[in-house]
C-alpha cells in the first residue's frame, strides 16, 4: 500500500510538471518577437520558435516508459496478490463450515455417553448371564421331567429358523436326582420365573438406553468425520499454497526492487523536467528584460541626444557671439611675443 501511495503521489507530480511546462510552453508560443528584433524581411515569429522542445518530448517519451515499466510490473504484482488473496480465501470460507469444536461439540457429554454404554452394557451382560442360568436350569429341569424328550423334539420344531438349538441337541440323558434336590430345583424355578419379564422389560430398556446413547456418539462421530475431512482438505491446500508462498515472496521483492529503480528514473527525469521548465522561463524573463533594457537605452539615448543638442547650441552661441575674436589677440599682442619676433 505504500509503494501504491508512491506511485500515485509521484504520479501526481508528474502531471503537475506536465501542467506548468506547458503553460509555460503557451506563454512562449503566445510572445511575438518585436519588430526591432527582427532583420528586414523576417517573418512574423514568437518566442518558442527559438526554442528546442524536442528534449521535453524526449523526457515525455522517458517517462512514458518508465511509467509503463511501473505499470506492468505494478500489473504482474497484483495479478500474485490476488491469486493470493484468492487461495487464502478459500481456505478461509472452507474453515467456516467447520466452526470450533468447543461450540459444536459436547466431548464431555460424548465420554458420559461412552461411560453409560459401558454400563448399560456391564448391566445387560448380567441381565443376560441370570438368563442364561435361569435356561439352564430350565433345561436340566426338563431332563428330569417325564416326556422331557419328546418336549424338546417339539421344540426344536417350533423353533424359527436359523435359532441356535445347541443346548438342545446336547442335553444327554437325565442324571439321578433326589426328591429333596428336585423340589429345591422346582422353587428356584418358579421364583426366576415370577422374574423373568421384569429381567427382559429391563434388557429391552438397557437396549433403548444404548440406541440412543449410540445414535448420539453416531451424530457425533459423523460430525467429526465431515470435521476431518474439511480439515484435511484445509490442510492440502495449505500445503499448496505453502509451496508456493515462495514465488508470491518473490513477486514482491522483484516489485519492490524494479519500483526502486524506476522510482530514480522517474526522480531524475523530475529534475530535467524542472530544469527545462525553468530554462523556458528565464528564456521568457530574458526576452521581458531585453525589451525593458532597450526601452531604457532608448530613454538614455534620447536625454543624451538632447544634452548633446543643448551642447551644441550653446557652443554655436559662444562662437558666434562677440565675445569670441580669435584673431584679436594676434592683432593686438602677438608682436611681442618671442615667436612673433623670430618670424
């Protein structure tokens, strides 16, 4: 910005220079040459067909140049800036679809949400394991039953397809058990099985509670992975444009070095400029203080003309008046003399 500030302060100056040269330029061009000044038969001239403007042109031209020099590498700069400007843009319009963590995202709640799943799934697998116990006793208890076989046979067939029937197919055949053993198996049963629809209400809500904790860490993990990704291709184009911040350094410093250059240029013909336009001024002065002196000579001349006039009439009266005889000394003394005596 201050080199632009420069350029146009300088360019300023320039046209300023332009401006007063060429008034000047008009006053010579307006300023006729007095006829005394001219020999017999010379044209009608002014003063600027006396003088050589073709070094100003030359000094235009230069100029011209080197403003047109400014003006492509001034050009060349821009063009990189913007670029520039551009790249970093971008990046920073992608950036703003992915606004701050801490504002979009509750990472404490995410860990609670970790830390009920563990939970909820710690209180499942000991839902699940008083099942799985209540299922065996159930199965040995079927192996002491009369028709116990033919049970699970029907069984096997009412199953859905595909359900795992492992247990089944492995119950051997039933072991002795006491009168005593079996009620005490019987009373266990009957007690876990007053409890088994409260175990599975509690299994499903332990499974609801986990959807939901789930989708949440779901949600979560999603916006994180959009994060991630607008991030790295954030990232990629930083890359990029870091490789090449070089070259946009470069641009700069080749400005700023060629501006320096042609800013001298620029002073230096400055300085012609002024130079001639001061030559063309004193050129016009000169020419208003001929006139001048002339007009004063001319006023000498005639005061001297009349003293010489007043001179001359007073020498005329003195020698024709009677008070000059230049014979009456002669006459009267010159006898006695020595030199009339030698004669």
């Amino acid at each position: 910005m201050t080199v632009l500030l420069t350029i146009q302060a300088i360019l300023k100056d320039l046209d300023a220079a332009d401006t007063r040269i060429q008034q000047t330029l008009e006053l010579l061009k307006s300023t006729p040459v007095e006829r005394g000044f001219r020999p017999d038969g010379l044209e009608q001239k002014c003063l600027h067909d006396f003088v050589d403007e073709h070094g100003v042109q030359e000094l235009n031209l230069q100029l011209r140049e080197c403003i047109d020099n400014v003006k492509a590498v001034h050009m060349h700069f821009t063009e990189s800036n913007d670029t520039l400007n551009s790249e970093v843009r971008a990046v920073n319009e992608l950036l703003t679809k992915c606004p701050p963590s801490e504002q979009c995202h509750d990472f404490s709640m995410l860990n609670n949400d970790f830390r009920s799943l563990e939970q909820h799934a710690a209180e499942l697998a000991g839902l699940l394991e008083g099942l799985v116990r209540h299922y065996d006793l159930c199965v040995t208890a079927i192996k002491h039953t009369e028709g116990g076989g033919d049970l699970i046979e029907q069984v096997k067939i009412e199953l859905p397809e595909g359900t795992d029937i492992y247990s089944l197919e492995h119950i051997g055949p039933p072991q002795q058990m006491g009168d005593e053993e079996r009620a005490e198996m019987m009373q266990v049963l009957d007690n876990d099985a007053a409890e088994v629809e409260e175990v599975v209400h509690e299994i499903i809500g332990h499974a609801t509670d986990m959807e939901a904790h789930l989708e949440r860490i779901t949600d979560q993990l999603a916006a994180l992975k959009g994060e991630q990704d607008i991030l790295s291709r954030a990232s990629h184009m930083l890359d990029g444009l870091g490789g090449r911040l070089g070259s946009f350094i470069q641009v700069c410093a080749d400005y700023r070095s060629r501006w320096e250059v042609e800013k001298q240029k620029i002073e230096e013909k400055l300085v012609e400029f002024e130079a001639a336009r001061e030559f063309y001024e004193g050129f016009l002065q000169a020419y208003d203080g001929l006139i001048l002196e002339v007009a004063r000579r001319k006023a000498v001349r005639g005061k001297m003309l009349k003293i010489m006039q007043d001179a001359v009439t007073k020498v005329t009266r003195l020698h024709d008046g009677k008070s000059f005889h230049p014979f009456g000394y002669i006459i009267s003394r010159a006898f006695l003399t020595p030199t009339y005596r030698r004669g």
